[in-house]
C-alpha cells in the first residue's frame, strides 16, 4: 500500500529482492490511500477500504500524515480503522541496537540493547468516547474517557508472557497507579493475574515517569515491556532513539489469531519537513518488511533483510543525514538489495 512516504519504494524493492533469492512470489496490490487522495477525494480510503483489504495475507504501510490534512483526519481515517476493525491489537516494537550504529547512550555496545515493546493497539487512552460541549464559549470543555478491558488487558498481556517465554522470560509492565486511580489499577491487577499462570516468566513493574528514565539509564534491564496503547506509543519512539533513530525502528500490528491481516509499518511519521527531500531513512521500513515476512512464515527471508540492512549499516558511507551521513533513501535501499543478492548467490 502506498502512503506520502518515499521509503515505501525503498522498501518493496528490497522485498522483491528478498523474495527473489529465496524464491518467493509476492502478489503486490497498492493502493493509493494518502492524503494526496483525500485532498482528491475528501477520504483517505474508499467507504468499502476495509473490504477491499480484508481478504489479504498482510498490509504494508509508509507512514501517513500531511501538512493541509489535519492528523485526526489521516489518521483515523485509514491507520486507525485498520488496526481496530483487524483486531490488530498487538503493536509489536523491537528495540534493538544494530552493530555499526551507536546508541547515545554511552557504554551499550550492539548486543546488550535488545527488548521489544508490546503496545496494546485497539483501546486504552485511543478511545472515542467522550466529546465536547460550549464550543467556542469561555465555558468549553473537552472529555476524552480511557477505555480498559479485560478482555483487552488480558489479550495483550498474554502476548508479552508468551513472548517473552521465546526470549529471556522477563516481562515488565508499563504502569501509572499511583496517579491515574481507576483504569491503571485495574491495569496492574490484570497484569498481576496474568503473571500467575507464567510462573517461569520474572515480572516487574514500573510507573511510566521513571521507566522512561530506565529506558535512557539501564536500556539492558529489558525483555518484553507491556504498555497501555498510549504509554506504548510514547515508550517506542524513545526506545527507537536509544537504539540511534526514530528513522530505523520497525513495527507489526499484529492480530495473532490471523483472522485478519495484519498490517507492518514504520514506528516514525511522515516527516513532512523532510519530504520530497529524498534523505529519509528507509531502513525503518525495510525492516517492518522484514517483520512481515516472518509472519508469513519466511522466516529465512526476513533474516536475510535483517543481516543485510545491519551490513549496510556497518559502512559508514551509506547513512542518511538522521544518522550522520549524506546517503539519499534510494541509495541504501539499493545498497541493502544489493547485499541481498550478492549473498544470496552460490
Ligand atoms: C504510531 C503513531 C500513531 C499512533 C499516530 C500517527 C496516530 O504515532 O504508530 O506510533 O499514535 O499510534
Ligand atoms: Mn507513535
């Protein structure tokens, strides 16, 4: 699927060279759903957008966002429709410090940085409940209600303990009970619950004030974090910058059961203050490709994205300016499907 952002490109090809040299037949469809189509068309997606889409194996999205749009308009009208009407309710954000790049923070060498952020992606802080009243008066007031279920709490729970039992069995919950008195409580009581049926997992718990402190501090305590959608949301483009930049952080919106496609993206926005530009990252991108297709079950693909990218990453000469360098987008795409190929022959 197409979106505002020149790394999409840079993505598919690298798909296409990972499928070529592992024999895979991707059966690509786009669709032009961007704001340029809404400034068009006065909608991001068509009225029948989720229908069209349903039938897939899986959705691949650049991220969405324009200067002459406003964000609630892009956004809930193609981004977050998706990941609720797919149940997508897992947002599965890996941090993780690749060799060649340097995390700011000073004394983790690639290796030691490595946890994944599993933000819940349907309810939480993003509801719709609420509303305003006395608009334009002195008396306006806005109401915005936080939505926590059992259902979702446990959901996304169960995703971090099950993922973490494939790790280093270490989950962390992303809290805030002593401030927020109902929904984050109630968080802590689920995640409490949860942890019993984990016996082997190690849990602990932090307030989100001082895990984002941690998460500058001691990026090596972590596992599996579990946070509420918007904890997650803030916690990932931090964990992004600790691991170099926001321009290579990789995300799945994952609906486990596969009822429904799930959808691969880029932590980042659309950076309209370098579009056009061509010196976006792409690798964010390239790697969420890279997640897509380990969900679809090609897992040797997706290791050969994850190797080349971090090999390109390894040469100083070809990094975009977020990284220091003067590489255009299209140059490490080409230089990460070059890898691809190269190593993929006999
Ligand atoms: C993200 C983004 C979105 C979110 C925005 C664009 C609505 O920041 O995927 O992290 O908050 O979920
Ligand atoms: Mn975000």
């Amino acid at each position: 699927m197409a979106s505002d952002m020149s790394v999409v490109p840079e993505g598919l090809r690298v798909l296409e060279a990972a499928g070529r040299s592992h024999h895979i037949t991707l059966d690509l469809h786009h669709f032009d759903w961007s704001c340029q189509t809404y400034l068009k068309t006065g909608r991001m997606m068509p009225e029948d957008g989720l229908d069209q889409l349903r039938g897939f194996d899986a959705i691949y999205l650049g991220a969405v966002g324009y200067p002459g749009v406003a964000d609630h308009i892009s956004l809930w009208g193609l981004l977050i429709p998706i990941r609720r009407a797919f149940q997508q309710y897992v947002n599965l954000r890996p941090v993780r410090l690749l060799r060649g790049i340097e995390s700011p923070v000073k004394g983790f060498p690639p290796g030691q940085i490595d946890f994944c952020i599993v933000r819940e992606n349907n309810e939480g802080e993003y509801s719709e409940v609420g509303g305003r009243l006395y608009r334009h008066t002195d008396s306006e007031l806005a109401v915005q209600e936080t939505v926590f279920t059992r259902h979702g709490c446990d959901r996304i729970m169960r995703y971090a303990f099950d993922l973490a039992r494939t790790r280093r069995g270490h989950v962390t919950s992303a809290t805030k009970s002593n401030g927020i008195i109902h929904t984050m409580p109630f968080w802590d009581e689920r995640f409490a619950l949860m942890a019993t049926q984990f016996p082997d997992v190690r849990t602990d718990q932090y307030h989100i004030d001082i895990l984002s402190a941690h998460f500058v501090q001691h990026p090596d305590w972590f596992d599996v974090v579990v946070a509420s959608n918007l904890f997650g949301d803030i916690l990932s483009d931090l964990g992004a910058a600790v691991v170099g930049s926001v321009g290579l952080a990789p995300s799945a919106n994952l609906n486990p059961e596969q009822q429904y496609p799930s959808m691969f993206e880029p932590v980042h926005g659309s950076a309209p203050d370098i579009a056009g530009k061509g010196i976006a990252n792409p690798i964010a991108q390239i790697w969420s490709g890279a997640m897509m297709l380990r969900h679809l079950g090609e897992s040797k693909a997706a290791l050969a994205i994850e190797r080349a990218l971090e090999a390109v990453l390894a040469r100083p000469d070809v990094r975009t300016p977020d990284l220091g360098g003067k590489a255009h987008t299209r140059e490490v795409g080409d230089a990460i499907a070059n890898e691809i190929s190269v190593v993929a022959e006999p």
